[in-house]
C-alpha cells in the first residue's frame, strides 16, 4: 500500500510506504491547495510507473479526480469511498448555484468509471440519480460498523442526561436544542453538548440556566457512561459516527426523520424537524423513558468487521 499525503499514516505497518508531498505553506490557504494539487496528479503518475499500481482508494471525490489521469492512463482500477453528500449540505447551507453546478460536475467526473462505496443507500441513490450521464462501474453501500462498546454501563445518576454530540454546525442544530432546553428550568433534565464547530460561541452565549453544559471536545469512552439519552436534530448526514456509536454503548437515540436515519434507526425514535416536536418529545421523556430493544434489533445489521468487508468486496470485484 503506497500513501499520498503531506502527513504520515497514523498506523504503521511493514507493507505501508509514505510518499510525503513536501510543503511550506499554510494549509488552509488557496495556494497550498493549488500546489497540492499539482504535486498530487505528478506523484499519483510517477508512484504509479515505479511500483506498478493496481488500485487507487480514496475517501472524497476530489482525490479521485486527481488520480484521473493515472488511472486513465495506466488504465487501472479507482475506488471512491463516499462518507457525506457535499452538493445536499451545501444547499442547506444556501451555497450559490454555480458553486453546486460546478461540484456536481466534479462529482460526477469523480464517480465515472470508478467503483463506488457509499455510507448508506439514501445517499447511492442521491448521488447515481443525479447524474445521468456520468455513472460508476460499480457501486455498493458499505455501513460504517458499530464498534465495540466502551462500557455497558453507565455512570449512576438521579438526573436524566441528554446529549448532543458532534459538530456544532448549522446542520446539525444545536441551537434549536439550546433553545429548548433554556425553556426546561424545573425539568430534572440536563442537556450534556459536546463537540467544536463555527456556533460554539453562539452557543455559549445563547446558554441561560444551569440545564445545559457545554463541554467542548471529550473522549468518545467518557461520554457515553454519563448520559441515557443522545439527541441528534440533524437536517442532513451521511452515516453518524456520534449515532453508532451511542447505539454500541447503550445509549438511547431519538434523531430527526430524515431518511438516512431512517435506514439504522426505529421509526418511533425519529422526530420531525420542527422545535415543538422535539420539545415534546424531550418533555415524553423526562416522564416516561423508550427501552432500547427496537433499536438494538434495528441497527444489528450494522455489527459486522469493516476491514473484512471491504476485503470480500475488492475479492469480489477482482474481475467486474
């Protein structure tokens, strides 16, 4: 395995060589990227010629597109791994119309040809329906897995505990849940947030009783030991790693009824996105708390070996 990067590949492994691309610049600056991409289309060539590459992988569709040309040219096989959809997220977010236009037009010259592997069929389906033209080789939904558990068990409390757990972005509304929560004064409730993002200012500011807490980045093992109840709001996702992993750790999770929680989660657990919805349901719970059952019955599917999977897919594939 040949890796492309400006920084190494955090395991380390006998068959794993890093080919670093060497840089000075910021790397959040236009600049860099330009460079980047330049250095990474030449490297992808050379590395391919030298040690004679069968495979290419990547994890978002612009590395695919700059192994265009080597995959091409050396006619070998591209694999895209597809975790989000950027083109949906950018139009919750009211992103200009050329700027979608010309991202769907990346994508699909991304996906043409290559062997696809989105994180959920909600988000196959998206991203096949909207190209007509330009369309994989292959495509196969591959779950994220449902790791194994931290704990079982949970850190005793008189208090329910709901958390909200990811970026704090629009996307994900921690706010509406900030708003709701500052409304719950003589509830026995707190709401636990944990995460980073563009709204944690706002969302400190926006805190006005003791209900919820804000606490930053912590480790995935010490937060679901202190809380019974995960909240996710989300308008958009993929496959949520915050959601899976609650579900491993016994952890209760009522989410917004979109269709991508739709696939892993019961229906009685999803929530239209409107904030009396979800204040109601929050208001359900203080009183009377959903067992797990349905969900653990429901997500099942999702406890599997991700690593082997993907090795039974590329086996499989060896001669489509």
């Amino acid at each position: 395995m040949h890796y492309i990067s400006t920084e190494p590949f955090p395991i380390s492994h006998s068959n794993l060589f890093f080919h670093k691309i060497p840089y000075k610049l910021n790397t959040s600056g236009f600049l860099f990227w330009i460079y980047f991409t330049i250095i990474t289309v030449v490297y992808s060539i050379i590395i391919t010629n030298k040690h004679s590459i069968d495979k290419f992988f990547s994890f978002h569709y612009y590395y695919t597109l700059l192994f265009k040309l080597a995959t091409n040219l050396f006619k070998k096989e591209s694999h895209l791994f597809i975790r989000a959809d950027s083109i949906t997220n950018n139009r919750i977010l009211n992103k200009s119309k050329l700027l979608i236009y010309f991202e769907k037009l990346l994508e699909g010259l991304s996906i043409h040809n290559s062997f696809i592997y989105p994180v959920s069929i909600t988000l196959e389906k998206n991203i096949i329906n909207r190209h007509k033209i330009l369309k994989p080789l292959y495509s196969q939904v591959l779950y994220n897995e449902i790791k194994t558990p931290y704990s079982h068990s949970k850190v005793p409390s008189d208090t329910l505990r709901f958390c909200f757990v990811g970026i704090l972005e629009p996307r994900k509304q921690p706010l509406m849940l900030v708003d709701i929560f500052n409304t719950l004064q003589k509830k026995n409730c707190i709401l636990n947030i944990y995460g980073k993002g563009p709204l944690e200012d706002l969302i400190k500011s926006s805190i006005k009783n003791n209900k919820i807490i804000y606490k930053g980045w912590v480790r995935s093992d010490r937060i679901w030991i202190n809380n019974d109840i995960l909240l996710h709001p989300s308008l958009h996702e993929g496959c949520p790693n915050s959601v899976l992993e609650a579900i491993s750790n016994n952890t209760l999770v009522i989410a917004s009824d979109i269709e991508e929680h739709r696939e892993i989660i019961p229906r009685e657990q999803l929530i239209l996105n409107q904030k009396d919805s979800w204040t109601k349901i929050i208001l359900q719970l203080t009183k009377n708390r959903l067992d797990n059952s349905q969900q653990e019955k429901k997500s099942s599917f999702l406890c599997f070996n991700w690593e082997h999977a993907i090795c039974s897919i590329l086996t499989e594939n060896q001669n489509v």
